[in-house]
C-alpha cells in the first residue's frame, strides 16, 4: 500500500451552488525524455485559466506512469468555450498533441448536486 502522505497534495476544490459544469481532461503522457517544457507550460495555463469568467477551480492528479486527471470547473458552457478558444490555450494543445500526450480524452458534464467535507481539527 502506497503512502498518500509523500505525494505533494493541493486542497480539492470546495463544492458550489449547482449547476456547475465539470470539464475532465484525462491524459497520458508520451515517454519522451523529459519535461519538453509540460510543468512550465501546465503553470502558466493554471494561471490564465483563473482570468476566463465562471472559472471556479480545478483538481488534478498524476501518477507516475504518466497518467492525469484534471478536473477544471466551470460556472457555464460560455466560460469553457472561451476557454477552449483562448490563444494560448489552443496553442498548448496543438504542441501537446505532438509532443506530450500518447493520448487523451475530454468530458464536460453538468454538476447537479455538490457537497464537501471537512475534519474538523481540534
């Protein structure tokens, strides 16, 4: 059994009012040598994404055999198209296609019940 406790884990995002729509990019990463500019270029995207209007968050996950899992969250259909039409973004995607990814999928769905959970620490 692995120890989840040495994996770098950021917070999930918290649950929002439905509806809500979830955009979820599973991946696998090709295996060529190196980064070829993916953890730099994943940053930067991270950070234009929080600029698109109805952007709520996003969680992610990878395992070290190459497979991802994000989750991006969005208000409306409106913010993931302009998502998926923002210039940097679209050109991300074409150089993934040639260098990071052995192949992908993408399902957009919409939220209809969201809760969460917290320990409470004491």
């Amino acid at each position: 059994m692995s120890d989840h406790r040495m994996a770098p884990v950021s917070l999930p995002v918290a649950a929002h009012e439905p509806p809500y729509y979830a955009v979820v990019f599973t991946s696998v990463r090709s295996e060529a040598e190196g980064d070829d500019g993916y953890d730099r270029a994943a940053e930067r995207l991270g950070e234009l994404v929080k600029d698109i209007p109805g952007f709520l968050g996003e969680d992610a996950a990878r395992t070290p055999g190459g497979l991802g899992v994000t989750v991006a969250y969005f208000r409306d259909l409106a913010g993931i198209e302009e998502w998926r039409r923002h210039q940097e973004h679209r050109a991300a995607k074409e150089y993934g296609r040639e260098h990071w990814y052995e192949r992908y999928s993408l399902h957009i769905a919409r939220v209809e019940h969201s809760h969460g959970f917290e320990r409470a620490r004491g």
